[in-house]
C-alpha cells in the first residue's frame, strides 16, 4: 500500500513539473533573446512588467513572442495571485502564490534578494513536522546501525539466495524494531522538489525579482555570467553552495549504517553533489540564495533534533 502511494506521489509530482513551466523569447530563427546585463534567456510568459527601462524597452521589441501583451501586465508591486489568465494548476499552486509573497516580503524589506532568504526559512519552518520526522529516522538509524553492521559481518562474502534471504529478513526485522522506514525519508524530498522549481520559476518570470541586487551581486546573473564579466564575488556564492550541499548531504548520512543500501545511497548522494557544483554555474543568484538557506537551514535542524534526541 505505501508502494502505491509511493508511486502516486511521484506520477502527481511529474505531472505538475511538466506542465505551466517558463517559455523563453526567441527570435526567427529559433536563437533566444539575451538579457545582456545578466546572461538571462529572455521569458516569454513573465508575470508583470519589468521595473528597469533598458529590460522594458528589450521586452517591447519583442513583444509580440510574449504569452501576455506588455502593457496589460500589472506592475510587479501591484501583482496578486489571481492576475492574468488561469494556465495551469502548477502555476496556480505553486508560482503565482509563490512570487506574490516574495514580493510582498521584498516590499516590507525592501530588498528582493533578502525576501527570498525570508521566504526559503518560512517555508523550511512550514515543513518542520515532515522535516523532523525524516531526522528521527536518521537517529534511529544511528542507534540501529551496531547491529546492521553485525549482520553484514554475519553475512560477508555469502552470495547464495539462502544466506541473501536470510539477511535481508533480519535485515527488516532490525528496522522493525527501531521503527525504521527507509521510504518515508523519501516524503520530504519530493515536497522539496516542486518548492525548488516554484521558486526557480517564480525568480524566471517576475523583473522585480531578477532585475535586484543583494551585497553587490546580480539576482538573476549565474555565476558563469558574472565571472566571465570579472566579477568573482561569485566563487563565494559558488563556494557556498557547494559547500552547504556538502555538509548538509554529509550531515545526513553520517547517520546511516554500512549495509549495502545505505553504501548505495552514499554514492547516489556523492554524484548528486557533483550535479549539483556543475548546475550551481547556472543558478540565478536569487535560487542559489534559497538553495544555500534551505541547506544551513537542515544542517541545524539536524542538530536540533540530534540533541533532543539523545536526551531522551
């Protein structure tokens, strides 16, 4: 039964990331129109006007490729959720709501780089409960990982079907006993998914957004951009977010055990880290703000829980 709602959630998470994604403005000949202060590929269904002249003026030129005629955009400060023609359900859910309240906390704050960060810690404090569950899971793995590696001496260099049976049966009566679902983990993540590419989409598809500045960096310039322009404030950037995604991953799995599927899942998660430094070349400086957020954001709340938990 948790197989099926397994399978559930990804087919429902699937359908979503496919459908109301951004478009980008090309021109006749299929080549896509660069914003050149950023590096961006020019959106073709953006979700308000753009604030500075120069991206205003580019997108008018063009502006027969947009979704939505210029001037029938709201200003980005005046957007609200319920703008513009119904696309999709995950434009509906996920990036209209998403890219309101990002601009509502950039109005307060005044800055949008800034409204990012506070947003990815309110939607890190909203999945606490799901978050802390998956934690747990880590500890008590940690607390079953003695007798797991007991079962792995038992059964090293065994390969009859017999001997593979048996460990696997005592392999699930260990996780039995410690209450250990090496499923559930998997919730989070999926949850994590859609969040990503909301905020992706969101930082794509409103000016506002990728036309601010935080602590001298571009929100919508990739890293990539910005140092093949001399501006190598951006190895920091670069150098945090992979070295968040590093500890945090490491932080994660420090915890597990050294059966064979846990050794399976430390090198899934090593090459993820190595698909993450290359895409982090890519990432507008606004969604690499959230990615390195949400990454410390886990890191303590993996102490947090590690703490209460040995309390106990």
């Amino acid at each position: 039964m948790k197989f099926k709602k397994g399978k559930l959630l990804i087919l429902l998470v699937a359908v979503v990331l496919v459908t109301g994604c951004t478009k980008y403005v090309k021109t006749d000949d299929n080549k896509p129109v660069i914003y050149e202060e950023t590096g961006q590929n020019l959106t073709s269904n953006i979700l308000c006007k753009p604030v500075t002249e120069e991206l205003y003026n580019l997108y008018k030129e063009n502006e027969s490729k947009l979704s939505t005629p210029l001037d029938s955009l709201p200003a980005c400060e005046d957007f609200k959720p319920t703008d513009l023609e119904y696309q999709s359900l995950w434009e509906s859910i996920f990036v209209k709501p998403l890219a309101w309240l990002i601009l509502s906390l950039g109005k307060i704050v005044k800055n949008y780089g800034i409204a990012v960060i506070l947003m990815s810690i309110i939607i890190r404090c909203l999945l606490i409960p799901l978050s802390r569950k998956t934690m747990l899971q880590s500890e008590n793995i940690k607390k079953a990982t003695p007798e797991l590696n007991k079962i792995e001496k038992k059964y090293a260099n065994k390969t009859d079907n017999d001997s593979l049976m048996a460990k696997s049966q005592e392999t699930m009566l260990i996780y039995k006993k410690y209450n250990i679902n090496p499923v559930s983990g998997c919730l989070t993540s999926f949850i994590q998914l859609p969040l990503f590419f909301g905020f992706l989409e969101a930082i794509n598809r409103v000016p506002a957004i990728f036309e601010g500045n935080l602590w001298g960096m571009h929100l919508g310039m990739t890293p990539m951009v910005a140092l093949s322009q001399g501006n190598y404030i951006y190895v920091f950037l670069l150098l945090l977010i992979i070295g968040s995604t590093y500890i945090s991953f490491k932080f994660s799995m420090q915890n597990q055990s050294a059966n064979e599927a846990m050794n399976q899942m430390k090198m899934t998660m090593t090459f993820m880290i190595v698909i993450i430094s290359i895409a982090s070349l890519s990432l507008p400086t606004a969604i690499a703000l959230y990615w390195v957020v949400n990454n410390v954001f886990v890191v303590v709340q993996n102490i947090i829980v590690a703490k209460i938990n040995g309390r106990r």
